[in-house]
C-alpha cells in the first residue's frame, strides 16, 4: 500500500468518524451524509480494488 492509498484511507475514516462526532454533538442527523458518504467512498475503493502492486504495472 503506496502513501497515496493511505492518505485516502485515512481521509475516509476521518469523514465517518467526523460524522459521528457531530451528528452526536450538534444533535443533527444532516451529520449522516458524512457517514455515508465515508462507508461509500471505502466500499467503492474495495470493490475497484485499487491497491498498489509490489511488481509495478503488469505490460
């Protein structure tokens, strides 16, 4: 896994766990549509599979 792809990851959580937070917080179920939008962005990126290979692009 190449610094990009974790960065992403990374990224990914931070939405859902902010999501979270909020919605908790502020008491507003709007925060929702970060949760979602966070468990979509990694279902996406699991389903596409794009992860870095160690051999590099096959030719």
């Amino acid at each position: 896994m190449n610094g990009a792809l974790k960065a992403a990851w990374a990224l990914t959580a931070f939405v859902v766990v902010a999501g979270i937070v909020l919605w908790i917080v502020y008491d507003r179920p709007v925060f929702a549509v970060f949760i979602v939008l966070g468990v979509l962005t990694g279902i996406g990126a699991l389903v596409t599979g794009r992860t870095a290979s160690e051999e590099g692009p096959t030719p």
